[in-house]
C-alpha cells in the first residue's frame, strides 16, 4: 500500500511543479502559489502530516531549483501542510484541516518568512509584511481543496478514499 502512497505524492509533487510558473502571484519578494495550498489539504486528509511535509518541502524545492519560486515557498508551504496533517490525523474532520492549512501558513509561515526575507534574502520588509498575502494565497487554495474533498466524500467515504491509499 505504501505504492499507492508514493504515486500519490508524486503526482502531487508534479501537480505542484509543473503548475508553478502559470499559477504563481507575485507580492513584493513572493510568489504566492495559492495550489500548493490545494495540494495541501489534499496530501494532508489522503496521505497524512509526514506525506503533506515531504509534498511541501519537494514543490518548494524544485520550484527554486527550476527559478519559479523564492526562498519563502519553504515557510509559506511546509507548517501548514504538516498542521493541516496533524490535525486531521487527531480531529478526522474536514474544517480542522482547512483551518490548520490557513493558520499555518498565514499566521506561522507568513512570520516564519520575516528572518528569511531579512537574514538571506537581504530585504527590510515589516515583521508582519506577509501575513496578507500569505492569507490571501492559502485560503483561495485551500477552500479549493476543501471543496474538492467533500465532492470526493459525495462519490465515495472518505475512509474509502485513504484505506486504499494505506
């Protein structure tokens, strides 16, 4: 079952890529990438924290490696995947997990990116610069994901959905 997981995640972590560069809004010195949020929220219900962390750090990699991306794709990305996960992984409900992506990468990953910005990338922006951004990017995205969960939920339980992805 582990198979099934790993295709999971790597059409996820392509998802991610390949959309990257069409998708992407830029806000001073980010590109916020409001499917990464998406893939988020669905990594975290269908494949759990571990698998959400490893999705975000992945597209976050190759998309700066590929210059699509910024240094901030990291704390923008990686806290709200693995709190969306792990809140799902205790709760088993769908609004934790949309509210754990939200706080995790409009609260703690937009103040996460203030050293970041300042220390590596060498730019004086506010302590609290990006938490609209950040905000706008991950709720577009993850009431997407969100929505497209309870259409899967309709189809199907989603226990179904994550028993055969075990």
């Amino acid at each position: 079952m582990k198979t099934k997981k790993l295709v999971l995640s790597s059409l996820f972590i392509a998802l991610g890529v390949s959309t990257s560069h069409i998708i992407a809004i830029p806000v001073g010195i980010s590109k916020c990438f409001p499917v990464q949020h998406l893939i988020n929220v669905l990594s975290a219900v269908l494949l759990g924290p571990f698998y959400a962390l490893w999705n975000a750090i992945a597209i976050s990699t190759l998309r700066n490696l590929m210059g699509v991306g910024t240094l901030l794709a990291f704390p923008g990305s990686i806290f709200g995947a693995f709190l969306a996960g792990i809140l799902y992984k205790w709760i088993k409900k769908l609004l934790p997990v949309l509210i754990g992506e939200i706080l995790g990468t409009g609260i703690i990953g937009s103040l996460a990116s203030y050293p970041i910005a300042k220390f590596l990338m060498g730019t004086e922006v506010a302590f609290y610069f990006f938490i609209v951004p950040f905000l706008v990017s991950t709720i577009g995205g993850s009431i997407i994901g969100y929505l497209i969960l309870k259409i899967m939920i309709k189809r199907k339980p989603i226990d179904k959905w994550i028993n055969e992805n075990k």
